[in-house]
C-alpha cells in the first residue's frame, strides 16, 4: 500500500522462497481499506484473514481462529489479542491489563450474548461471501467496526475465538498512546452513533433487536459512562464539600474490588498471558482508565460531534478523504 520501506522487498524475498503464495503492491497509498480490498479480489477461498503487519501468532491461532465458521450462520470471527511489549513500562502493563478485561473477557462475554460488536483489524477472519455481500471494507479509521455492523444487519453472526491468540504492539509512550485512542473512540460517534443510527430504529427493514443492544451496550459503557462520571465527581464535590475526597476513596475501593474478581477470571481462563503478574499494578491501572482514558474519550467524542475529526485523520491518505462520504 505505497510503502517507503523495505516492506516490498521482504515480501519478494519471501515470495521466492515459496512462504507466501503471491505478493500484490500497491504503488499508491490508498489506505489499509483500499489495501485489504485489493487483496480480497486476488483470494481464492471462502474463508480470509486479515492481520497486521506488526502481528505476531500463536502455533494453534488460525486453527482455533477458523473453528466457529462450522456454523454457516457466522460471517466473522475476532481473534484474541494480546500485548507483546507488557514489560516495556508502567503504560505498557496497564494496557495489557486493558486487553484482557476488555478483549479476553469482554468480547467472550459479548459474543456468548451475540452482541459482539468489532471483529479487530489486527486478527480476525471473514467468510468471503459476507464481505462480497455487504461491499467489503470502506474508509476508516474504525474499519474494523464499521465492516462488523454491517455483517451483523445483513444477517451474520459475529463470533469471537477466545483461544486464537495474537500478539501485537502497544503504545509505549502517553502521546502516542493518546492519539490511538482519540482515533479509536471518534469511530464510536462516527459509526455508532451517525452511520448506524438505525440500529435504534425499530421500523427499520434491517432493524434486529441484537444489533439494538450491540450499540446500547457500546454507547452506554463508553459515552454515556465517561460523561456520567464527569458530571458525578462535580455533584460529590459541590455536594459534600471537602468531604467529597472520602466519597472518592470508597468509589476507588469498590470499583477495585470490581477490577480484582475480574482480575481473578482472566488469570483462571487466561494463564497463558502470565496475567499473575501484574497484580501488584492493578490498582493503578483502575485509576489510569478511570480518570485518563475517560478524559480522551470525552475529547474524542465532543472533537467528533463538533468538527468531525475523523474525516481529516492522516490514517486515511488525504485523496481518500476527501471524496470520503460524510454521514
């Protein structure tokens, strides 16, 4: 997709030796939905893969990946995420305390609901029919979500292979870890609350009451939480004063106790990750996504609702941008 590194080069080197069948560049960026779309043409069965360049796999991670499209109801399957730079610093162990409360254990419980929302752009798996039939992927950021929602209205079961494990990257630094969520969390106004509003109309000819909570359970946990929050710590303090500090304490202390059970789940299922240890950061954690990561999602969304960020995200090559349709 226009790269300006050796990326080519590799891949011709590995295309002679026979480890991948064909390599197909793009000598223009058009952005990674353009990329994978050209790809797609080219692939010769039912059922395709799309990863990140910067993913790595376990042994079993496409076999375990593929086992849900034994149903034919189910149009794609997210894989497990997992962080590969954990030990890299403070910010880098709380985000692989993120991935597995809100991956590994928030997208199974979600998917055992039929509510799961986003197959990941970094591991997931599509049955080629699908995606033929709804049009394939169109411009991101939030690709992934917006490629999800419409398999999901057309009828398909999105599925979740907790088992099919990948490793990817993590932000290591705070700014740049701030502009990945900014651009996360504007896809949530963008798709979720713009494109898919219909999901919220029940006359509509597509209107399924799953995808209805799919969005309910995003919007609510995400928008309305962050914006609740904010408006609660100013009634605590415009309400009990000084005391309000106390109040504070006992909401961390409850919410921690929350955060450990949850904690004690996905070192049961999940004693692959080593999640143990990194008791000893859970706490901070807690308070890293409660006050921080609610703080950029707030931004996010009031940058989306009022200039549309999104649409001038340098994620998308500027030309594509600029004949982006605008929900």
């Amino acid at each position: 997709d226009g790269s300006t590194d050796n990326t080519r080069q590799v891949a011709r080197q590995l295309e002679s030796r026979g480890l991948i069948d064909r390599f197909i560049a793009a000598d223009v960026r058009g952005g990674k939905s353009s990329a994978v779309n050209l790809g797609l043409h080219y692939c010769q069965h039912e059922i395709v893969s799309v990863v990140d360049i910067d993913t790595s796999f376990d042994r079993d991670a496409f076999e375990e990946l593929l086992k849900p499209f034994a149903d034919p109801k189910v149009g794609a399957v997210s894989g497990n995420l997992g962080t590969r730079n954990t030990d890299y610093n403070l910010l880098t162990r709380f985000q692989c305390i993120e991935y597995l409360m809100n991956i590994s254990l928030g997208r199974r419980f979600t998917a055992m609901l039929n509510i799961l929302a986003i197959v990941s752009g970094a591991f997931g798996a599509f049955r080629r029919s699908a995606v033929d039939a709804v049009g394939g992927w169109e411009v991101g950021p939030g690709e992934d979500a917006d490629i999800s929602d419409k398999l999901r209205r057309a009828g398909w079961k999105v599925a979740f292979a907790h088992n099919a494990w990948a490793l990817t990257d993590v932000p290591s630094t705070l700014n740049a870890f701030i502009k990945q969520r900014l651009r996360w969390n504007r896809s949530v106004i963008r798709f979720r609350f713009r494109k898919f509003r219909h999901n919220f109309h029940p006359f509509s000819k597509s209107f399924r009451f799953r995808d209805l909570l799919a969005s309910v359970n995003i919007l609510f946990y995400q928008v309305v939480m962050a914006i609740s929050f904010f408006y609660y710590l100013y009634w605590v303090f415009m309400t009990f004063g000084s005391k309000g500090w106390l109040i504070l304490l006992a909401t961390v202390f409850l919410y921690s106790i929350e955060d450990f059970i949850a904690f004690i789940v996905a070192c049961v299922l999940y004693p692959k990750m080593r999640p143990a240890r990194l008791g000893l950061y859970l706490i901070g954690s807690g308070l890293f996504n409660t006050y921080l990561l609610r703080t950029v999602r707030i931004i996010a969304y009031l940058d989306e609702l009022i200039f549309r960020r999104s649409y001038k995200d340098p994620y998308v090559p500027s030309k594509v941008r600029q004949i982006t349709e605008q929900f």
